[in-house]
C-alpha cells in the first residue's frame, strides 16, 4: 500500500507540474494561493486517500513545473501532452528502477478554481507484485495562503509541514 501511494504521488507530481518547452501543449499555470489536493489510488473513481495542502504563488508554481519537466526528461523515454477534447491527456513511459511504467493522464478543470486528474499504468515487469495501478487527484483552491505560510509550504495529511523549494535547494533561485 505504501508503494502504491508513492508512485501515485510521484506520478501526480510529475503530471501536474511538468511543462515547458519539451510538450507542445504547456499546462497552465494554477492560480496563487492555498491548494488542497486529495489523492487516491482510482479504484472508487474517486481521491479518498492523503490529502495534502500546498502555498503557490506564480514563482513557486513555475519552479515546481521546471522540477517536473526535469523529472520527466530523466525518467521518460516518452512525455507527450495534448489536449483532447477540451481536456489535457498525457502519455509517458517511464523508468522506475528497472521497470518500465506506461501512463495515460487526463486532467479536467480550469486550473484557477479546480482540477482533477485520473491516471493508469501499467509495470513491466512488475512493480512490488503489481502489473497495473490507477491513481486519482483532485485539487482545488481555497484561497489565500494562510498567516506565516510561504510558497513551496505543503502541509501533509499528518499535519508535518515541508517547503518543496527549500528541499530543492531552489530557494533563491527565482
């Protein structure tokens, strides 16, 4: 269960903050503020595991989205995002250690207000017993971050707080 989490979260962070000049399509960027964002592993349809509290404002989000696109070009032989259908849809293979994950993305939403992203993948081999996984995340805007956050805060289920751009070393770095 532990695993599966893991991989759900790195593929939700990987998916939504990958952009830049590698796709042709770019994600939007997501309005400032606190985001609260569920995820789950897909098998209700619906983000019903970890929920997780985010302080973005544009830099933080753009810093965000470049560690994504570098995630994404030192893990995936493929990257492709596009939009269908009024949706985004990305398609990846990627490395997991020596298995390989193959991805389908769909994000709807607006990016300013809510979004929501349903993923499946499967391992070859195997990744910890499993030959496929589904994910959902959901995220929507609260408002304003609250009093003494900073951007990159994340505040996790277990109410530990953490700056992603701090553990990135980016701080500084706008």
């Amino acid at each position: 269960m532990k695993i599966r989490s893991s991989i759900a979260v790195a593929c939700m962070a990987a998916c939504t903050i990958a952009a830049g000049s590698a796709f042709a399509t770019d994600y939007p960027p997501r309005k400032p503020g606190l985001w609260e964002i569920k995820t789950g592993d897909g098998t209700a349809g619906k983000a019903a595991g970890q929920t997780i509290q985010q302080c973005i404002d544009a830099a933080s989000d753009k810093a965000l989205r470049d560690m994504g696109q570098g995630m994404g070009k030192d893990m995936c032989a493929r990257q492709d995002l596009r939009t269908e259908g009024g949706k985004l849809v990305m398609d990846s293979v990627c490395k997991i250690g020596t298995t390989t994950a193959t991805s389908r993305a769909v994000m709807t939403g607006d990016f300013s207000a809510s979004y929501r992203m349903e993923s499946t993948s499967t391992y070859n081999p195997p990744l910890m017993g499993r030959t496929e996984g589904s994910s959902v995340m959901e995220a929507r805007w609260v408002g304003p971050c609250k009093p003494g956050q900073k951007p990159g805060d994340m505040v996790m289920s277990n109410g530990m707080t953490m700056n992603v751009l701090d553990m990135m070393g980016g701080r500084g770095k706008k």
